[in-house]
C-alpha cells in the first residue's frame, strides 16, 4: 500500500505537479468543520471543563487538523497533499491572530509553532488519506 502511494505520488508529480487552489479552499471548509465537531464533542463530554484550556492546542487542533486533512486526501481526485496542509496553516495563523489580537512578543513563536504544528499533521493526515484511497 505504501509503495503504491509513492508511484501515485511520483507520477503525480511528473504530469501535474501544480497547486490546486480549488482544493485548498475545500480543505480550508473541511478543516473548519473537522475543528468545530471535534471541539463540540470535548465540550460535550466535559474534557473543557476540566479548565485545562492549553489541552485544545496540543489536542483538540492537531485533531482536527488531522482529520481534515485526511478527508480531503482521501476525497480529492489524484493526489492533495500540499493543498490541506496549507489550509491548516492558514487556519492555524488566523486562529492565532484572533485569538491573541495584538502583536506581542510571544505572537511570532505562537504563529511558527501553530504553523509547523498544523502543516505537518495536516500533511501525515493527507498522505494516509491518499494511501487509503
């Protein structure tokens, strides 16, 4: 399996090695989505409550990013890898800036964590999505 998604990908990339704005912007949808279900059922189940509120970052957004960008892998045509992990980062970045507000000293290690964090799961969570398709 893992073999065939490395000749998908290396063919991909000798016919059409582009990047697929229409796939980026589904993903942005699709990872907005994955981040509100995910973060609805820890609500749900209490796991907020617990005031624990750095646990939504190292959990609750990696999660969603994950899931996002694995569904967008899986429901793409060809191979999208590089198009959820960019929507991750700019929902990482954007989720940052609203939060935070202004631009402080710990702002710039905020958004290259989040961004690192977000493209890199977001990515794992594509190419097994591709691998699965």
């Amino acid at each position: 399996m893992l073999f065939e998604l490395e000749e998908k990908m290396s063919d991909y990339h000798e016919t059409n090695g582009s990047f697929d704005l229409k796939w980026m912007l589904i993903s942005l949808a699709v990872l907005l989505v994955a981040q509100v279900a995910v973060t609805a059922v820890f609500k749900i189940f209490g796991i907020l409550t617990l005031g624990i509120g750095f646990f939504l970052f190292f959990l609750v957004k990696p999660l969603a990013y994950f899931i996002g960008g694995y569904i967008t892998g899986r429901l793409s045509p060809g191979i999208t890898i590089r198009e959820p992990a960019v929507g991750a980062v700019i929902i990482a970045v954007g989720g940052v800036l609203l939060e935070r507000g202004i631009f402080g000293p710990g702002m710039l290690f905020s958004l290259i964590l989040s961004a690192i964090v977000a493209y890199a799961v977001a990515l794992f969570g594509a190419r097994l999505g591709e691998g699965a398709a």
